[in-house]
C-alpha cells in the first residue's frame, strides 16, 4: 500500500513538473528568438540580420545585459523600443539568436 501511494505522488508531480502554466514565458530558445526576429527586427535589420536601415548584427561585441537594455529601450530616433511589447524570456531568445549568427 505505502509502495502503491509514493508512486501515485510521484506520478502527479511529475505532471505537476511539466504542465505549462497560463501566462508563463516562453522556452529560451534560438528558433522562437529566430522567429521573433522575422517577425519584430527583420523591416530594419534585414531577414538576414546583415543590415538595411539597422546595422548588421553579426559578431555583436555587447554583452547580453546590453543587448536587453537596447531591445528594451531602443535608442531615439533610431530604434523603437520593445519594453511592453516582449517579454523577458523573449529577449533572452532573441539574443541567444543573436549569439548563433556567424
């Protein structure tokens, strides 16, 4: 019997674990920060992220807390600012992206 009830909690926490909560963040990952990039970055920065009206972004020499803070802020007059529009785990998707470009 003691068996039989260690199991049974043992299996709803493991669901527990691994249920995703109503307004939790997105997974960190390059292909959703690949995705938020086309869709949010892409008419300044180029598909490509070599640049148009943006510089190119390839080989960023800023470090993360950087990053975040322009994502974030943007800078007057030249980049729109993100702060409402993505979340924290969106932005660290986003530049774990920028870290895959070669």
């Amino acid at each position: 019997m003691r068996t039989f009830y260690f199991v049974g909690i043992s299996a709803i926490l493991a669901v527990i674990a691994n249920a995703q909560i109503p307004g939790d963040s997105p997974p960190i990952s390059i292909q959703s920060g690949r995705a938020l990039f086309l869709k949010n970055c892409a008419h300044c920065h180029g598909a490509d992220a070599h640049g148009d009206e943006g510089p190119d972004l390839h080989g960023l020499d800023w470090t993360d807390r950087q990053i975040a803070i322009r994502i974030r802020n943007g800078k007057k007059g030249e980049m729109t600012a993100f702060d409402g529009k993505l979340q924290t785990n969106e932005i660290k998707s986003l530049i774990a992206y920028l870290r895959s470009l070669k």
